[in-house]
C-alpha cells in the first residue's frame, strides 16, 4: 500500500515538471512524439488518477500488505518473559486473514453456479456496468468471495457493504452473454460451499512433528509444501486450519457439560486446582486430543449489548519447566509473579489496549486526511479528464480506512461511525469507564491457566496478569454447525437471557435442539411450549421444551437454524432467468 502513498508525496510538485522528470528517468512510458505538453500533462495526469481509482477499488477483493490491526500495533509492547510478541503475535493475526486458506474445487472455480447458468462474477465498484474499465475487478475463484463478507457471519448477502456492487456474466453461446445484479439472482451464498469437505491438519502428525524436528523442514500444510521451523515448547493451537476460523464461534463451538468441566480439572488440575495452559503435556491433550486441534471460549457481552462467544487467543510460549536459579522450584504462575515483581511491565493491559486503540484511531484520521487531500488534488487538476474526477467524486474512503473500520467492527461487535469511534475512544481514555469498556472488547491476551471455583465458575488468568470469572466454557467442535437438513445453525446465546414469554414467541421454524449429533428444528420435534430452567439461586441452567404430545425435552441449548426463509426475508428475485 505504501507505494501508492509514494506515488503522491510530492503532489506540490507542478504536474509539468513532475512530467518532465518521468519522462527523463523512463518511469512513464508514454509515446511523446507528435505530442504537445499539455496532452502529455493529461495523460500523465489521467495515469495518476485511475491509479489512485483502481487501488482503492480493487483492494475489497486482494491482498493487503498493510496492516492496520489493534492486533498488530500492540504486539510492539510486550515485556513478557521469554517473549518477543505483544498481546497477540503478528503469526496469530496472519492465522486470522482469509489469504491462505484450503479451497474445494468449487472455491476453486472461476464460476458461480446461479438460476441464469454458470456465472463469472465481478466487483463493479461505480455501478457503471461491466462495459466500464475503471472500478471493475473479477472475482478470480469463487473462494476470494470469503473477503467481501464484511460482517463475518460465514454468508455473503445484503448485509454486506459490497454484496450490491457484485454483478455477473453468463455465456449465452454465440457469443452472446447475459449480465445482472448478483442480488437479483442469489439472495445468500453460504461461503461453506466454498470449503467444504477439505482435509484438516491431524493433529497426531503435528505433535510428532513438534516433537521430533527442532530445524527447518519441508512439510504438508493445507495441502502445500511448506518450510517450517518446529519448536518443542509451542502452542499446538499455531497450527490449526485457517478455513473454521472464518466463521464465528456461534456457529461451531458447543458448550461444555458441567460435569465435564469437573472431570477435566480433576485430570489436569494442579495441586491448587490451576489448570496450566503453558504445560506442553496438557496443552496438547486438551486441544489435540482428537484428529483436529480445537479451543476453548467463553460467554461475554460486548460493546452492542450481544451476548458473543470470545475464543481463548493462543499462549505466546508455552513453559519447558527450566529456571534460573533465583527462580528455580517455581511454578508457571509463581515463576511469573516473581518475574513480574523483579521486572514490573511498564504498561497494565488497559493501558496497553488505550494506547493500541488510539494509535489506530489516529492512524484512521491520518488515512483520512491524506484520502481527502489527494482527492480534492484530482477534482481541482485541469489535467484530469472529467470520467475519472466524476469516479473520484464518488469514492468516500480509501481502502486504509475501510480495513479500520473492519477492525473496528470486530473488536467492539457495533456498526462504525466516526460518532461512534469518537465515543469509545473517549470511553476507553476515561479512567471511570476504561476497565469495563474494554473487557467487553475482543480479547488481546492469552489465557495461561483456569480453576474452577465451589460455586462452580471458572476463573480465566490471562498472561497480561489480569483474572476474570466467567459462568462456563465452551469448546470448538472442529466443524460447523449443520441440520439434519443440511442447514447452517448457531448456538443462540441470546436465548438464554429471554423471558418465558420471549421464548415462546420465537418462529420455531428457525430455532431447534440438538439431538445425539443432529440439529433439529423445535417445529420437527412438535414444540408447543419453552420454558428456562433455573437452580435455586436463579442461575441458568438450561430449557425445558414441552411437546404437543406432552413430553419434556432438557436441553443445554437452543440453536439459530439459518433457513431460508430467514436468509431471504422480504427477498425478491429480479433478473430474467
């Protein structure tokens, strides 16, 4: 990205003399003969501007090689013990992008299969029509769709920013082909066609080779030869596939039982009852224990009021047990006690998140500033042919600042507005309102270890130093939710703060339970009544669901069934088939 910030640092510079330079050095090959000044000035002029168009259209569906992430900025300040990371490691933040994941043939494809035939889809950024060559990007394989699903619900619909802009191509034959609106065709592709039976990473041929190669070795990772370097004393978790994380933990964790809970403490445990996530033996038998690597998570509230599954981050280092003598005997978190003791951090967590998240704030504004200022140098160039300055004119933010208002997104679970920026900014600045706002914003440190309390909640350590006590965990299952139907399904956190009354107002078409490893719909199973189950203290416990043949159904959760009716409410469907 920076290259095209490069391209303008000198923007005072009379377009002449800029033109002349380039001329001279053969950075712009243009055919000057015959040619007076000022056409070379337009052109040259003209060249700057589809490029400035260009990239920042084009961008919604390439690579980045700029990242903008809170993530990333706060890995720069970390004082941790044999640790070289911040809060979460730039390999983790890589592990979240959708650049590099394992595609089935229909990723693959170079066409979407809709109503009008198989169709090449495009990006038309202006609306101009595919006639148009300013703004229009094709999509080169369905699967580079995954980066247009800007609310990261696993789906690519209206809720998206750019599902709008997509259009598509199908040949007709005789050289004839029909376009359209990809809204008016296809009201909601499920992206999970996209990945769909590819082969996950096992999870024995990792440890084994964690254990036994400590150098450089060409392995298999989803599906590719590829050089890595294997260290004894790493999280299992860096090895995961990319492709589940692409959905959000509604969609594939469930959650544990509480006697389960109590057995894998009782397992794994310590002698005070700390379970060590820094402990290779235990790190590994809880997330690689089956053929997949998994995790864990835990219920929060963010920003928006939504009750939302936080996923565990995945530890910096795990411990080999070796101390220094000054430290020598010490446990994992009496080592890092005393460390921190002998070396105190120079910033808390809050403070670490408050200066991440201004730096990202400020970073926007400077995007902006800089947006706005070479568009304004394009509309006033008289060099500028007016297609391209009326294509600028429509262009409101640069690709930097849409990354950030992505991030945004994600890390509070609120739609961005610069209101709305400003506001957590000031919140998180306040020493009154600091610590709560960002507790209920995305996670940037890892947890290390977890006990399990009498009243039956766990507490959550986090290498910042900072605990937490949380009512349950819950744990990925590796795969998606999926109906016995073949529907997507979600497990419905919300239900579970709904009154009686709330309950049974829900369609139950679109809600159901899980029955042995099939999700079903509370329609399916003859669902006349729900009510919450609760102990003696109030506290959640799960759903009684009532038949119309009056049978009792117990169940821990209720799901979201994504049905078509609800992916295509109010949905028509326009284009000539």
């Amino acid at each position: 990205m920076l290259w095209i910030l490069e391209d303008f640092k000198d923007s005072a510079m009379n377009i002449t003399q800029m033109g002349i330079q380039n001329l001279k050095s053969g950075s712009m090959k243009l055919e000057t003969k015959g040619k007076s000044i000022q056409q070379i000035n337009q052109e040259l002029a003209n060249t700057k501007a589809e490029k400035f168009i260009s990239f920042d259209t084009y961008y919604n569906i390439s690579p980045s090689h700029y990242s903008t992430t809170l993530a990333g900025i706060s890995s720069r300040n970390r004082d941790e013990p044999n640790s070289t990371h911040g809060f979460v490691s730039w390999e983790q933040e890589q592990d979240r992008s959708p650049l590099n994941v394992e595609l089935n043939s229909l990723g693959q494809s170079k066409t979407l299969k809709t109503a009008m035939g198989q169709a090449e889809v495009y990006l038309d950024y202006f609306g101009d029509g595919l006639e148009s060559s300013l703004g229009i990007s094709q999509i080169q394989k369905m699967g580079d769709l995954f980066r247009l699903d800007s609310n990261g619900d696993g789906f690519l619909n209206r809720d998206d920013e750019m599902f709008s802009k997509l259009k598509i191509k199908v040949d007709k034959g005789n050289g004839e082909s029909k376009i359209a609106n990809l809204s008016d065709v296809v009201g909601t592709i499920d992206l999970y066609d996209f990945i769909k039976g590819y082969d996950k990473n096992n999870a024995s041929q990792i440890k084994e080779w964690r254990d036994n190669y400590r150098t450089e070795r060409q392995i298999m990772i989803n599906g590719k030869m590829t050089l890595n370097s294997f260290y004894p004393y790493e999280d299992i978790r860096l090895y995961r596939d990319d492709e589940m994380k692409l959905f959000p933990p509604e969609q594939r964790y469930k959650q544990i039982k509480q006697e389960d809970i109590r057995a894998m403490f009782e397992a794994y445990g310590d002698s005070e009852g700390w379970i060590n996530l820094k402990d290779k033996a235990v790190n590994e038998a809880l997330f690689a224990s089956g053929d997949i690597i998994t995790n864990f998570a835990y219920k929060k509230t963010n920003l928006a009021g939504v009750e939302v599954l936080e996923e565990f981050n995945v530890v910096d280092r795990l411990d080999n047990g070796s101390r220094t003598p000054k430290y020598e005997g010490m446990n994992i978190r009496e080592f890092e006690e005393a460390w921190y003791r002998d070396h105190p951090r120079e910033t808390n967590y809050e403070q670490g998140y408050t200066e991440a998240f201004n730096e990202l704030y400020n970073n926007y504004y400077r995007f902006k500033e800089s947006f706005e200022s070479k568009k304004a140098e394009f509309l006033n160039d008289e060099f500028v042919a007016q297609e391209y300055k009326d294509k600028i004119a429509q262009m409101d933010k640069s690709a930097e600042m849409r990354a950030i208002e992505e991030e945004f997104e994600k890390i509070t679970g609120m739609g961005f507005s610069e209101a709305r920026f400003e506001e957590i900014k000031n919140a998180i600045n306040d020493p009154i309102k600091q610590k709560e706002t960002i507790a209920a914003m995305s996670d940037l440190d890892a947890v290390t270890s977890m006990k399990l309390e009498k009243d039956g909640r766990i507490t959550l350590r986090f290498d910042s130093g900072r605990e937490i006590l949380v009512e349950g965990l819950y744990n990925d299952t590796g795969e998606l939710h999926i109906t016995k139907k073949g529907e997507r399904a979600s497990i419905s956190l919300e239900a579970q703060s709904m009154t009686n009354k709330e309950l049974n107002n829900l369609d139950f078409k679109e809600y159901g339970i899980k029955e042995g490893d099939n999700i079903i719909s509370l329609q399916e199973i003859g669902a006349k009544m729900i009510e919450r189950l609760n102990n003696a203290n109030g506290k959640f416990l799960g759903f009684v669901i009532t038949t119309h043949s009056n049978k009792e159904i117990i169940v821990d959760n209720l799901y979201n069934i994504f049905t078509l009716d609800l992916l295509n409410q109010q949905r028509t469907f326009e284009a000539e088939i």
